[in-house]
C-alpha cells in the first residue's frame, strides 16, 4: 500500500486527487499539505500539515514522520501569475521543486510532479505537437516547466528517484477553482453560464488551447504511477490531453445545455500572449503507448457534466 505526501493538496488539482488517492489507498495514507489549512474535506477528511514547500527541512520531517513512499508535488504558481511575479515564480517553482525532488531523494519515494502545455514555447510545432519537440517557451513558468522537467529526469539517472510526470493542458473542475492560469476562462466560463448565462472572456476567438476534464486527469496520474516501470521510455514528462477547442466552441457546447448563452469578449493582453506562445493540440501517442494513456470526456460530454454538478452546487434550477 503507498503512503503519499501531497503538496499544493488544497489547490485546483490537490482537492480532488487528495480525495481520490484516499478512496484508493486509504485515508491515513494520504497526507495532504498546503500553506494554509482551510475547511474543505481534503483539509479535515485525513491527515493535514502546514507546508510551506520553499522549506525543504520541514517537508522532509513530515515525509519521515508519515513514512512515506511517494511524494505527489502539485505546490506551484501558474502561467499568468508567474509572469506577473517572475523572480517570486521562480523562487517557489524551482526551489520547491528542488526541495520536493530532495525528499523524495533522502526517503527514497517515488515521485510525481506536472509539466504543462506552458513548456513549449512559439517555434513549437503548433497542430498535434510531438512528444520530443523544439522546447523553447517564452514565459517564465514555461521556463520553469522545462527546468522542472530535466531536473526530474536528471534525478532519475543521477539518483534513481522513479520520477514520473504529465505536460496537463487546461485542466477543468466544478469543485475548487484554478487560479492564475491562462486556460482558467474554461472553467470561468461554466461558473458564469450557471449563474448569468453570459461570459466576456479573456482569451480571443479562433485561439485552440488543450484541455481536460479533471476526473480524466485524475486518472491519468494514478494510471502513471502505477504503470510498469520497464514499459516507461519517457518520464519527465507525457504530453497529455483529451480536447482542443477554442472560446467560441466551447461557447457553443454550453448553449447546447443553457439555451441562450451568450459570450463576448474583453481580451487580456497578457493572457492572450501566453495562450498564443503554447500549442493547439497535443500528440499524446507516447502516453497511450506507454502506459495507456485514456480519457472519457469529450467536449459536450464534459459541459453536459459540469453544468449539472455546479446547479447541484449553486442549488439553481435544473431547467434550462
Ligand atoms: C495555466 O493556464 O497556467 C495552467 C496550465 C495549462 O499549465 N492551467
């Protein structure tokens, strides 16, 4: 049975993959951290410690305190945040990823740490980007990806840490809200559909970003981790993905389910940059071979969803 400490576990992906490791693995053998504790279930449902990752003494006393095996690393700025703050992005990204990848090295745990769609930079092949392809971003949390990325794989050779990581698109959820990234307006844009039926976005039509729905995600990362070790070519990390799409389709899909929605749009200089330095769509080949890579959530099916579960949240009508 694993025993795993999370980072970041009350973010975006945290509050939901804390949950589900523990469903799987048990709950006191999940140890979810974050810089501050706030009351959600991954919070209160099972063993919590304060961590503030750029402190790689405390990480490492917890993940002996826990005996644990393997160290999920979620804690980190994203894209238009980083690009904000860089030298703070890069401070936390890289210094936290060090920290975490030390641990995992004095504790001999087994770890995993997402890359992004944020790692390939403008000169990358734009339509199904390879695997092994020009990574030259020109963001800093793209920067710290690819730096992330090497140093992952520079444990493994060097240390024989088994690191193993994803390149996520947009990720989208109905349960804990992203922040700070660029592809954070496909998430936006169901929260406002529900509540207003009507979204000014961000981000301009015509620009394909990728994009996944969180359950699919989730499975993804334990898929990784449990996959055999001796079919894994790559490991820092898989392009992953299960759609592309644009504002103006997934406006489209949205209004299949709340007739009348309406989207305009206030472009964000700074968003729209980013959004147009990363790819339209993945190759995601390598993980399918790999390690089986699948997904389940296609666009409507994933608005169909998401629609449904935040009225449930909102307690609005179910009618359209
Ligand atoms: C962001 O937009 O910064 C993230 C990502 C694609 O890595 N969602």
């Amino acid at each position: 049975m694993k025993r795993i400490l999370i980072t970041g576990a009350l973010g975006q992906i945290g509050s939901e993959l804390t949950l589900k490791l523990r469903e799987l693995y048990g709950i006191d053998n999940v140890i979810a951290t974050d810089i501050k504790k706030n009351d959600s279930e991954a919070a209160l449902g099972g063993p919590f410690e304060t961590l503030d990752v750029t402190d790689g003494k405390k990480m490492v006393e917890i993940a002996k305190k826990y005996r644990v095996d393997t160290i999920m690393h979620l804690a980190a700025l994203l894209s238009a945040t980083a690009e904000a703050k860089p030298v703070f992005a890069w401070n936390l990204n890289m210094g936290g990823l060090l920290n975490a990848l030390e641990t995992a090295r004095e504790v001999k745990a087994q770890f995993f740490t997402p890359s992004s769609i944020g790692a390939f930079g403008p000169s990358t092949p734009k339509d199904r980007t390879p695997q092994d392809t020009i990574m030259r971003p020109t963001t800093m949390y793209g920067v710290n990806k690819v730096a992330g990325e090497l140093l992952a794989d520079y444990y493994y050779h060097k240390f024989a840490v088994d690191t193993r990581g994803v390149r996520f698109p947009g990720l989208i959820s109905y349960v804990a809200l992203p922040g700070g990234g660029t592809t954070d307006y496909a998430v936006e844009i169901y929260y406002e559909a529900v509540k207003h039926r009507r979204y000014t976005c961000y981000i301009d039509k015509g620009t394909y970003m990728d994009m996944m729905y969180m359950p699919d995600a989730l499975n993804a990362i334990v898929d990784l981790m449990e996959a055999d070790p001796a079919k894994l070519i790559h490991r820092n990390s898989f392009n992953v993905s299960a759609m592309s799409f644009d504002p103006e389709e997934i406006a489209s899909s949205i209004a299949k389910y709340i007739p009348g929605f309406k989207i305009s749009y206030d472009v964000d200089p700074a968003r729209q940059k980013i959004a147009e330095s990363w790819p339209n769509s993945l190759d995601t080949t390598a993980a399918k071979e790999e390690w089986g890579f699948h997904y389940e959530y296609d666009l409507d099916k994933m608005t169909e969803d998401m629609i449904d579960k935040l009225r449930q949240k909102f307690h609005y009508r179910i009618s359209g």
